[in-house]
C-alpha cells in the first residue's frame, strides 16, 4: 500500500515512519481481507494486528481501525482510523466506517483509472483482456474468442461461389414498328397490345373516303382524256394528241399512287409476333399522321435477354459467362443464359446508375412474352467467402476513405 492521502494535512512526507507504519498496517488489514481493530474486543475472532499496535504505539494513540477498500472483487486500498484513548471505536463505529469504506472504494478506483495517461489504459485494457484468455476463468470470454477466430478462419479459407444478381427483362430479338402511311383518320382497329397476330393479319383500317373519292375523280378524268385523244387522233393534230398522251400517263401514275393508298388503309402485321405496344381502341375516328408509330410487334421465337448490372459490380462481367434467371411470371422456374455483349454507356434509374448487358437464351421458352421482368444471377466463379460477402462494405470504406484523404 501506498499512502494517497492524510486527513487534516495537505502534504506530508513520503519517507516518514508514520507513514510507513500506516501502510504497513493497510497491508496488514488487505492480506488478511478482513477489518483490523486494534485493541480488538473479546468477542472477536482472532486476527493478527502487530502492525496496527506498533502504528497506535508510535503515534501515541489509543485505538487504530483498518478497513480494506473493495472495487468489483479486488481490494484497492484500505482505510485507516485512529482515535485517543477515552475514545474507542465501538461497534456501530466500525459498521459506519465499513459502509464509508464500501462506497468510498469503487468511486476511488474509477477515479484512479480515468486519471491514468492513455497508453497506461491501453496496457491495462490488453493485459485483463489477456488474462481473461489465459487465465483459468472467463470460460465465456474464451468460447466467444474461439468462435471468432473460426469465423475469420472459416471466412478467409473457404471459398463460395460468388453470383451478380442483376434485374432482368426480356425483349424481342427483332421489334417491327408499324406506322401510319399517310395522314388520315382512323376507322377501326383489330388488336391492341398483348394480341399474338399472324403475318398479313389486319391490325387497324383507316378511312379511305377521301381516297374513293380522289379514285373516283381520276377515273373520270381519264374517261375524258381518252375522248379527246381519240378526238385529236381523227382530226389529225398530232401535237394536242402527244400533249393528251401525257396527260393519261399523269393521270394512270396518280389513279396507281391513289390504288396503293387504298391498299395502305389496311395496316397489316409483318410477321407473326406479339403486340407489345399499341392499343387504338379509344382513338377510333380520330387522326392520325404520317410516320407516327401505331404499333410495335416483336417475334415470338426468338428473345434477348437484358440485364442491368450495377455499375459496382459491371468489372466483373464478360461476354462469354453463363447465369440463370427466374421471371416474376414463373418464379419456380429457372432459365440460363449466356451473356453476349456489354453495352460500354451508363444509365440511371431507380436511384442507381447500371450497364444494360445483353444476353441470350440457352434454350426455348414458349411461354415468354416480350416485356416480362424478373431477377437475373450471373456466375463469376469461386472467390473467398469473406471476399464475397464483405467486398461491397470494403469498396465503400476505400472510397470514402479516399475521399477525405489529404
């Protein structure tokens, strides 16, 4: 024990014999682990206080008390009480001190700890930590220990297969627009978006009126044409009879323009396929223009398979590599594919910047329908299995930590 503080002085000196034989008697009273009254009562059990007697004796005083000082299961330091002859400790004197001292030793020590310099405190944390894994208690500590060295063994050794999971759409190899052929409106429509239609199948009408009309006024324009030909022919006017000749070829090529936009105001499907945009059903007799987009048709017997790989994770894709997917149509059913190409331009969506990656089928599949979403897994290969689960978190700590670096 060493001598922290003496009541009724602020300094005295670290060599005196009294403060040697008040810390010898301290020693006395934390050996023993027990309270040392000196002189001891006669219903007490036997106790050695040598050191106590030789403290009263040199100090002159009539009764000395030692109380050690207990933080957690250790003693910290002890308290020690003197007091003259004509004023012995009694009973409820020494349970006070017991009290005093109980409360007194946790809060000395806490401030003993905090006052310590920092490298003291590391030192101290390390060395009960090491105790706890050394020593023959703190099972708990040592089985917790263990566990976590298994883990990062288990996660630096083992290897796992590790996948890019990706959204996933399918679109048709070939997407066919059919457009208006020419200003006009609209008279009927025969399929709408999510019709499977056959080639030369009539989609839409548009109005020919003005057209039957115009075919109409051609026609008798020609009629009347040909009569003065002929006219011109018998009068012998060979010049108004060239000039007339040019006009029905005018006339014959507009009456063909007129017939093939006639043939137009049937808009028929290019092949067979699946309408996967249009419906026309709500603009009946309205207008439409020429070149705008009425419908767009995809086949049915061939498909692309679009992934959007996450700009993270776009390094570890290349053409070549093999995958599965499950559509949110049929999610019990899994389909691989093979990727094909990487197109080297970002997007944004949905918060996140992505790489469209196209890839193919490796086998049919009858029922799929352009359009369908689902949830793509593309293999990679083994990496550890710490790698594979921790990779993400170590790749935003390196830039984030580049970001603040000086």
């Amino acid at each position: 024990m060493r001598i922290r503080a003496v009541s009724s002085a602020a300094g005295f000196g670290k060599r005196a014999s009294l403060v040697r034989e008040v810390g010898l008697a301290m020693d006395e009273a934390a050996d023993q682990e027990a309270v040392i009254l000196w002189p001891a009562p006669e219903d007490w059990e036997f106790r050695v206080s040598r050191a106590a007697g030789e403290l009263a004796a040199s100090h002159g005083v009539g009764s000395v008390l030692t109380i050690p000082m207990i933080a957690g299961s250790e003693i910290t330091g002890a308290l020690t009480f003197e007091r003259r002859r004509d004023m012995p400790f009694t009973a409820r004197d020494v349970e006070v001190c017991d009290a005093v001292a109980a409360i007194a030793g946790p809060i000395i020590e806490d401030r003993r700890k905090d006052s310590r310099w920092l490298p003291a405190k590391i030192f101290a944390s390390l060395r009960r930590g090491l105790a706890a894994l050394v020593g023959p208690r703190h099972f708990g500590a040592k089985l917790a220990t263990l566990g976590v060295a298994a883990a990062a063994a288990a996660l630096y050794l083992l290897p796992a297969e590790y996948d890019v999971t990706a959204p996933v759409r399918l679109e048709g190899k070939v997407q066919r627009s059919v457009i208006a052929p020419f200003n006009g409106y609209l008279a009927a429509q025969a399929a709408r978006a999510g019709d499977q239609v056959t080639e030369g199948q009539i989609l839409a009408v548009l109005d020919e009126k003005d057209l039957a009309l115009e075919k109409l006024r051609l026609a008798t324009a020609r009629q009347q044409k040909t009569r003065e030909l002929d006219r011109a022919i018998a009068a012998r006017e060979v010049a108004e009879a060239s000039i007339i000749r040019a006009q029905l070829e005018q006339t014959d090529a507009q009456l063909g323009l007129v017939g093939e936009q006639l043939a137009r105001t049937r808009i028929r499907a290019p092949f067979d396929g699946y309408v996967v945009e249009g419906d026309l059903s709500q603009s009946v007799g309205g207008a439409v223009e020429r070149g705008q987009t009425l419908f767009r048709i995809a086949p049915l017997d061939g498909f692309r398979v679009m992934l959007e790989i996450d700009e993270r994770d776009i390094a570890q894709i290349a053409p070549g590599q093999q995958g599965s997917l499950r559509l949110s149509a049929f999610p019990d059913e899994p389909h691989g594919y093979q990727v094909e190409r990487i197109t080297p331009l970002a997007r944004q969506g949905e918060g996140r910047n992505f790489f469209v990656v196209e890839a193919a089928l490796a086998e049919g599949f009858e029922r799929a329908r352009p359009g369908m979403e689902g949830v793509s897994r593309t293999e990679i290969g083994e990496r550890r299995l710490g790698w594979v689960l921790f990779h993400d978190l170590a790749d935003w700590a390196r830039l984030a930590l580049w970001r603040w670096q000086p």
